[in-house]
C-alpha cells in the first residue's frame, strides 16, 4: 500500500499491475508507478533535446503530480 500511496494510485489497482500476466497499464499509471520506485524516465528528441518524462525521485514526482 505505501507504493500505492506514494504514486497516488488504488492499492487494488497497483497490486494487480504487478502481478497480472495481462495488466495493460494506461501511461500515466506506469509512469506514477515509475516515479514511486524512484525511476526516471528520459527521452531524446530527433534534434537531441532531452525531456524528462518522469522524475527520477519520489519527491519529484509529487511535487509534478501536485502542480498539475
């Protein structure tokens, strides 16, 4: 439940994410579940800029989570 808290998602729903062999997560529930492990998510545009599409940190993410 803590990780389910921290990603700000239903401990029902995570837990069924991690162990279903068919879960199909929507990309905002993969990436809130990312940010809550602590794992940043980066991408490289075709003219070399770099985005950050998750914060590497917990903390970050609620702050992003909060602001939206």
């Amino acid at each position: 439940a803590p990780l389910a808290s921290i990603a700000g998602l239903d401990p029902s729903s995570v837990r069924r994410l991690l162990t279903s062999k068919t879960a199909n997560p929507t990309t905002d529930k993969a990436f809130r579940l990312m940010a809550a492990m602590g794992i940043g998510l980066e991408a490289t545009l075709p003219a070399g800029e770099r985005v950050e599409l998750v914060p590497a940190s917990p903390a970050q993410a609620r702050t992003a989570a909060s602001a939206a």
